[in-house]
C-alpha cells in the first residue's frame, strides 16, 4: 500500500471515482459530461478540481490530442488511508474496538454479523 500524504474533499472524490472506475486514461470532456449530469458542476469547477488533484499528486495528466486524466493512487490505497485514519483517529487505532462499536450500536444486521462470522472463520482456515 503507497502512504498518502494529501487529503482528498468530497468533490475532488467525485472525480477520483470516474478514473478509478474507468481504469483508463479519460478526458476533460468525459469527467465534465459525467459530473455535469450528476453534480451540476460547471466547467471552472472541474478544471478547478483537476488542478487541485493534480497539484496534490493524486492524479497526472497525458497529454495527447487532449488531456486525458489518470489516478496516481489506487482506490484500494486511498480507502485502506481513510479507513486506517479514521480508526486511529475515533478508536485509538484499535480495530477490534471500531467493529465491537458498529455491533453495539445496531448498525449491523444479524446477516452481517454472521457474514463476518464466517469471514473470520475463513481468515482462521487460511492462517
């Protein structure tokens, strides 16, 4: 896993979800018909989002006929960083009390509770 030395906003996220789930290089006309639809966001704020996510070095862009856009992080990376973030953050970087809180608060069905049982029990027969 690569260490993330930058934060990303909700709307720069916005954009780092199209490339991450485009697994490609895609273009400015791409990202702005997409987030247009779907935020309402004028071309400035894009561009602005573009610039800002690649003065951080969360993504680069390759220059061809156009600029077409790619992550430098992979979305694995950047959500294994939150998710280690905020454990260490509210749960003093203990995991075993941040699932013992999502138990106790009733955020987690008996479903998934035996799902994880049974994710648990698998992690045992592989070790």
């Amino acid at each position: 896993m690569c260490t993330i030395s930058f934060k990303i906003s909700d709307a720069e996220l916005e954009v780092m979800r199209i490339l991450w789930r485009d697994k490609r290089a895609v273009s400015f006309s791409d990202i702005r018909m997409e987030l247009s639809d779907k935020m309402g966001w004028e071309k400035s704020t894009i561009a602005t989002l573009l610039r800002r996510l690649q003065k951080k070095g969360a993504i680069s862009i390759q220059e061809k006929e156009i600029h077409y856009y790619v992550p430098n992080i992979t979305k694995e990376d950047y959500v294994g960083h939150k998710k280690k973030s905020l454990i260490d953050k509210l749960y003093e970087g203990s995991t075993k009390n941040f699932v013992a809180a999502l138990c106790q608060s009733g955020e987690l069905t008996e479903a998934d509770i035996d799902e994880l049982k049974q994710y648990f029990r698998m992690g045992d027969e592989n070790k």
